[in-house]
C-alpha cells in the first residue's frame, strides 16, 4: 500500500482539514502525540494527488516523483503479474524513497 502522510500540531488541524476539502480525499485523525495528520491511502489516489501536487513540492521532490512513478506501475497489474522487469523498475523507485527518506536534512537557503 501506499501511503501519503501530512502531520501537523493539532492547533493547527485547520490547515489539514482545508487540504482535505481541497483534494477530497483522505482522512483526519490525531495521535496521543499532540499531532494531527491527515492520511491518503492507495495508488490511484496518492496518483492522483502527486500529479497536482508536483509542481508545489520543494522538499520531498525526489521521493514524490519516485512514488509517483511507482504509483503508476502498481495501478497498471497487480503486482504478481508484473514483468520481470517492472518489478525491477519498482524496486529502484522503493530504493529512491528508501534512500532520501535516510539522507540527512540539508539546509534550504532561498535568495
């Protein structure tokens, strides 16, 4: 499965709700932590919501378009009738999120 996860301080769940209303989809749900996060489940819709996203996303960019790629390959076949080589496609794009998701935080400097 794949997922999307946005997480906010539950005095801010406003924001999170508005981002639902907007994409009209997933669900709000908040944690024991004091955080709110607002959860996008399956391929189709994490598809859909990266394809309008994209082009907005400055910090997660690689792992987007990785996951977006991914997305598409899972929504063609199930994953047992991938070909040998889809899976492996598959696979790098899991290794890119893995990958970037374990690099340390890099500074952003905007002029």
């Amino acid at each position: 499965m794949a997922t999307i996860c946005f997480y906010q301080d539950i005095r801010h769940e406003a924001e999170l709700c508005w981002i639902r209303n907007q994409l009209n989809i997933g669900y709000l749900s908040r944690r024991n932590d004091g955080m709110s996060e607002l959860r996008i489940n399956g391929y189709r819709q994490i598809k859909r919501v990266l394809e309008k996203l994209l082009p907005y996303i400055r910090f997660k960019r690689v792992q987007a378009r990785a996951l977006l790629r991914a997305c598409h390959i899972l929504n063609q076949k199930t994953l047992k009738n991938l070909s040998e080589s889809r899976l492996k496609k598959l696979v790098e794009f899991i290794m890119i999120i893995q990958q970037e998701k374990n690099e340390p935080k890099k500074s952003f400097i905007q002029f």
